[in-house]
C-alpha cells in the first residue's frame, strides 16, 4: 500500500493532533479521505487541514438528507500531498444549525448560501445568509433538497394581457 | 392594402430585428443562436440583426425552459415589444421543458407562459435548423402580415 | 437587497456562457466600484432534486444539460463517479476518446470566450475572426460524436461511438490549422494597443485573494496560483499524456487572456498525443443498471476550472443524492474582488473574465453614495457606454494604468 503514503499520512497526523475529535476516518482510494467529525468540531478540524496540509481550498458543501440527520460534507483539497479531504459532520433536521466557516475559508460564502437555500441548514455567525438560488416567490421553510418535497407537476398560469409594464 | 402597408410590410420581411433571450437553458441553445449570428451562417445577410433593446425588436427567440424566477421578467419583456411581435421558442426546452421536465424550478414548456409562432426543435437545435426556423417565420409574415 | 428595483432583459450577441445568469448590484462612487453583491438562481432549474428521480442512465442526458459548452466535462465527470461507484472501469480506448472530447470541447469553449472578450472590448472584427475559426473545432466533434453541442459521447462504461482512421486525419488536419490560428491570435492580444490599452492592469485579482476565495481554472492560473485538476487529481488518461500547466502571475485581464490562448495550443498538443496514440480495444464495458450502496466524489477540470460531482447511492437504478458543483459558482467571489475598486466601464470586460454567462442576461442596479441617485443599465447599454467613455479617457487611463 505504498501508494497511500500521502493519505495514510495525513489520516494519522489528524488523528494524532486532534484524537477525541475525530469520529471516524476512512481513505477509499488513492486521494480520497473521509473524516468524520461531531457537529461543532468540524471548524478545529478545517482549521488545522488549512494550517498544517495547505488545504485552503474548499471546493464545496454538500448537504444530504439522511431521514433523522441533515449531513454536511465539506470537500476541501490538501494541497500538501494532494489529496481530496472530505470532513463529514450530521445536525439534527428538526435543528439544523452549525457554525459557519466563513472566518477560517472565506471562498465558503457562496456554498454555506446554497445549503442554506435548498436544505434549510442555518450556518451560525454567517455574515449574509440570504437567499441565493430559489427565487423571491419562494415559499419561506419550504427545502427541495429535503426527502419529504416531492416532485410533481406544477399548475401553469395563462398568459393574459397586462398592458405595457 | 395601401401603398403604404405594402412598403411597411416589405420593410418588415426584409429586416426582422431579433432579441435573444435565455430562460434558464444550458446555453447549448445560445451558443448556436450566436453561431448562426457569425461568419459561417451569417443570417444578417437576411437583414437579420440582433437587438439588445425590446423596443427595438420584431421577433423574440426564447431558449431554455423558462424558470420560476424568470417568467416574470420575460413577460415584461415581451409586453415591452412593439406591435407586431412574433416569438420563436428554440430548443426542445423551450418547446416542451425538454430534459428538464418535472424539475420544481421550470416551467414546461415557453408556450405556457407566451404565444408562440414557430417551434424549432432540437437539443440543442443545429444552426440551419434556427434558419430554417426564420425563413419559415418570414413566410408566416410574408402570407398573414 | 430588494429585487423588486431590477429586472433582467434580454440581450444578445456575447452570450458569454455558464450555468447561472446573475443578479448584481453595484455601489458606486462616480466612476469607481465601491462594492459588488451577487444574486444567482435566474438559471436554477433543480438539477439536483431532479436527479434523483431519474435512473443513472437517463441521469446521463439531464447532467449534460447543466451547461451546453462544458456538457462533455459534466457528463465525463458523471460517467466516471457512477463507474467508480459501481466498481466498473472504462477500457483503455474508450477513456483516450472521453479525453480527447474533453480537451477539444476546451478548445471550443477557450475560443468561444476569447472572441466574446474581444466583443466586450469593442473588437468585433477578431470576434468574427475567432468564431469563423472555432467552426472547425466544431467540425471534428461534429465528425466523432454526430452532434455539434452536447456532444451525448459519454456513457457509464466507456464512451458510445468509435473514431475511425479517416476521422483521425482529419481531425489532425484541423488541429493544424487551428494551431496557426491561435498564435496569431496570441500575437495580437500580446501587440495589440487597443486590446491591451483595455486589459492590462484590469481587473486584478492577487494571488492571495485567488487562494483566499477558493478561485479555479483559468481564473487561479491567470492569478499565479499553479492549480489544475488534470495535475493535482489525475484523471482520464492525463497522467499518460505530456502537457504543462500554464500559470501567469500579472493578475490581470491579459494575463486571463493569455492562459486561455496558451490552454488552447496544450489542448491541441494533447489532441495530438491521443489521436496518434489511440489504444485499440473496445470504446465501453457493459453497466449494470444498478449501483451498490456507496458514495464517490469525481472531479473533472472543466474550460472553466474544477467540476466537482458527489455522487451517494443506495443499491437502486437511481442516486439517494447527486451534488454538482460548477466552476462558475467557486469563481464568483473572485469577479466580485476583481470589480472593486475599477471603473464601471470596465464591468463588462472583468466580468467576462472569469468565462461566465451572466452578465448579457440581468440588468445592473447602479447606487451612487455620494448623490444616492439610483439607476439600472442592461448590458448593451452598459458595454456603449464603456466604449464611449473609453474615447474621452483612454490616454489618462492608460497612462495611470501602465506607471505601475
């Protein structure tokens, strides 16, 4: 397993630094790491990947709905060895609130939004958490993201005449 | 018909301005609308040209499946257009929804949102089809207008 | 911010191209930007939730549709998370025309924005130029794949149709002329005043603003920042192939020029190693519609930097979640710094810059601190009035711009 060097190296390294914080680690291939973190752990977590593995960047947040749980993935990239991290942490649907990492990541602003937008989760200390992508006749604390928004045909409104606008 | 609807109408089939308009497509549609706008196809040799203003337009080409937040402002759009107006929906989303039929986000179809004069299928539709699409328009002027 | 004072319009020729038209308003004293704050979602049609009731298969044609100039990245992407999830590997031929897709669609794409650039700076004769010669990059994929925009090439296994010898002679022969084509293009944009009187020292995005707001693609490189999926992530048949990474560090809107120009002439040296050295063998392996419990992360470097896709599957014919991530979105906060502090008349160029598709669809919401004078131009207006303004201030703009 030579070719793991770099993963089984930052696994260890994370867990050595940071043992009662980490859940749970798994390295599916080469390049590939997922970490599991508590809620509220995760900014230590970001925090010393940036510092230490040069992972400033974050390539998204993904949001899934488990049932019970609303899970965060936080895809950032360790530029030291060059390796995908994922840090994974679960909030509770019925309070979805996490601490933002704007402050740590800036280029996470965007990311935080669209999670926000489609699933509901409240980013805390977030400086903007407006609406992003659903549109302004948007129904409030509706998520399409979530299990329970199905999909179905939408009514369509007739064309009529308004006058000039 | 007087001389001067004749003269208006000729004007008319020679020089239809066109506004380009995406309603949430994946510019597979809108990358074609501009290919046909440059050297290889060139419809300005029809007199075609594109306008950045509704009120300087004749015809509006609408591509994509026309989205929740985007109806509006197309509507606006079109009341804007002078009389008369024509509308040329491009692309199987702008025709039926397409791929994207079912999505909460879209409306299906731009038909259901505006009347449409000449449907021109495609995913996205290659650049003789949308010619062929306004010369069909220009014949619908040419025999009603 | 209220939306009910904007509107979007329709506008046309330079349709710049990505995934979302956006909604920006500016704050502005006199002539310089003071701030900029995005609204996207014009273009949001719930790709994600709708993925999720599609089968892996169909899944393959609604994910080609994020985007029409980057559908082959999406797609390839796609096709290789659902293979790495279902445990399949794509033959060797088959991953060497994914590739060669990949790297002739980012021709299409990089020529496709350059001559949009020189549209936004009031250069539409190259404009012609560059669209006349982008024709024959459609040409060959046309020729491979039967279609000239979503290309539809890629399947989970493989890819679905095989090049033939005469394909590949043509092919070669395009890229020649292509090739000639995009030095002298490289020449203009490196001599010629006027494009660089309105791109030097413009926009300008420092290294550690890139690294700070998580820049990709062209972007990042044009910034000083050495990334690039194809290196970092080795994917496809790119650790096979021989390229270099191209990185300018002046920061600025030339330097963004440049990168895509140089992207170009890597591109076609790549489309020449895989046309000379296609692998025989079958183009696809056989997928069985469904997929283990799992989850995968792939990651493409799409025309406009890197495309990440999640896929999470749960043993059925359909994704339980399928994440997209599209450049554009990463690149967004980098065009907002970039704008601080320039002048308007160079919002559509900046703008441009990151090879995005948002600024021919909304209308601009203007706000002048010192008089509170609100207005809201589209982009023609706004692309005029920038021509104009250019006239009365070229020589003083200049002179301050090239001092430094």
């Amino acid at each position: 397993m030579s070719e793991l060097k770099a993963e089984q190296e930052l696994v260890e390294d994370v867990k050595k630094q940071l043992g009662d914080k980490i859940v749970d680690t798994k390295i599916q291939r080469a390049k590939r790491v997922y970490i599991r973190v508590k809620a509220g752990d995760h900014r230590d977590v970001i925090k010393y990947l940036k510092e230490k593995w040069d992972a400033y960047h974050v390539s998204t947040i993904t949001g899934v709905d488990l049932g019970e749980n609303i899970e965060l993935l936080y895809h950032l990239f360790a530029y030291r060895g060059n390796v995908t991290v994922t840090v994974r942490t679960e909030v509770p649907k019925s309070d979805p609130k996490i601490q933002t990492i704007v402050d740590i990541i800036p280029g996470a602003t965007l990311y935080e939004r669209e999670v926000h937008d489609l699933l509901g989760v409240v980013f805390e200390g977030h400086p903007e958490l407006e609406r992003l992508i659903l549109p302004d006749d948007w129904p409030e604390g509706v998520y399409p993201l979530r299990k329970e928004y199905k999909l179905e045909v939408e009514e369509v409104e007739e064309v009529k005449e308004e006058g000039e606008a | 018909m007087g001389i001067l609807d004749r003269m208006v109408k000729w004007a008319r089939i020679r020089s239809p301005w066109i506004l380009h308009f995406n309603t949430g497509g994946c510019n597979a549609c809108d990358i074609e609308v501009l290919a046909v706008l440059t050297p290889r196809f060139d419809v300005e040799r029809f007199g075609i040209l594109l306008k950045g203003s509704p009120r300087h337009a004749d015809v509006l080409v609408v591509t994509g499946p026309v989205t929740r937040q985007v109806a509006k402002r197309l509507k606006r759009i079109y009341y804007q257009m002078p009389e008369p107006k024509f509308v040329m929906a491009v692309g199987a989303c702008a025709v039926s929804g397409g791929v994207f039929r079912g999505a909460y986000n879209v409306h299906m179809g731009l038909d259901q949102v505006l009347p449409v004069d000449v449907y021109v299928p495609g995913c996205p539709p290659k650049p003789e089809a949308i010619i062929d699409g306004v010369v069909k328009l220009l014949k619908k002027l040419e025999e009603g207008g | 911010m209220s939306e009910e004072r904007m509107f979007r319009i329709p506008v046309g020729p330079q349709h710049p191209a990505l995934k979302e038209p956006i909604n920006f308003t500016f704050i502005v004293d006199g002539e310089r930007v003071v701030d900029v704050k995005p609204r996207i979602g014009y273009n949001h049609r719930g790709i994600e939730k709708l993925m999720e009731s599609k089968t892996y298969i169909q899944g393959l044609y609604l994910i080609e549709r994020i985007c029409g100039i980057c559908s082959a990245a999406h797609q390839g992407c796609y096709a290789q998370n659902i293979e790495e999830a279902a445990g399949i590997e794509a033959p060797p031929r088959g991953v060497y025309l994914r590739t060669l897709i990949w790297e002739l669609e980012r021709i299409h794409s990089h020529l496709l924005w350059v001559g949009v650039a020189y549209h936004e700076i009031g250069f539409d004769t190259l404009f012609m130029y560059v669209w006349r010669d982008r024709e024959r990059v459609m040409d060959i994929l046309e020729m491979i794949s039967g279609n000239r925009v979503n290309y539809a090439m890629n399947t989970i296994g493989g890819v679905r149709r095989d090049v033939t010898p005469e394909i590949v002679d043509n092919a070669l022969k395009a890229l020649d002329y292509l090739e000639e084509r995009t030095k002298y293009y490289k020449k203009v944009t490196e001599e010629d005043d006027s494009i660089l009187a309105r791109t030097v020292n413009v926009g300008i995005l420092k290294t550690e603003d890139a690294k700070r707001l998580c820049a990709v693609g062209p972007t990042a490189r044009a910034s000083g920042l050495k990334v690039d999926v194809r290196r970092d992530d080795p994917y496809g048949a790119y650790d096979e192939l021989d390229f270099d990474v191209v990185v300018y560090d002046t920061c600025d809107l030339t330097a963004r020029v440049l990168v895509r120009i140089d992207e170009v002439l890597e591109s076609i040296k790549m489309c020449r190693q895989i046309l000379q050295n296609l692998p025989s063998g079958p183009v696809r392996v056989k997928f069985k519609r469904k997929v283990p419990e799992g989850e995968s992360i792939s990651k493409v470097e799409a025309p406009r930097g890197e495309d990440l896709h999640y896929v999470k599957a749960n043993g059925t014919e359909k994704p339980e979640r399928y994440k997209v991530r599209a450049p554009t979105l990463a690149n967004i906060p980098s065009v907002c710094e970039m704008l601080k502090g320039g002048y308007i008349a160079d919002i559509p160029i900046v703008f441009a810059g990151i090879d995005p598709c948002i600024a021919c669809t909304d209308r601009m919401l203007f706000i002048d601190v010192n008089t509170e004078r609100k207005w809201m131009w589209t982009e023609e207006e706004l692309r005029m009035y920038a021509r104009k303004w250019y006239k009365k201030h070229l020589k003083e703009v200049v002179r301050e711009r090239w001092k430094c």
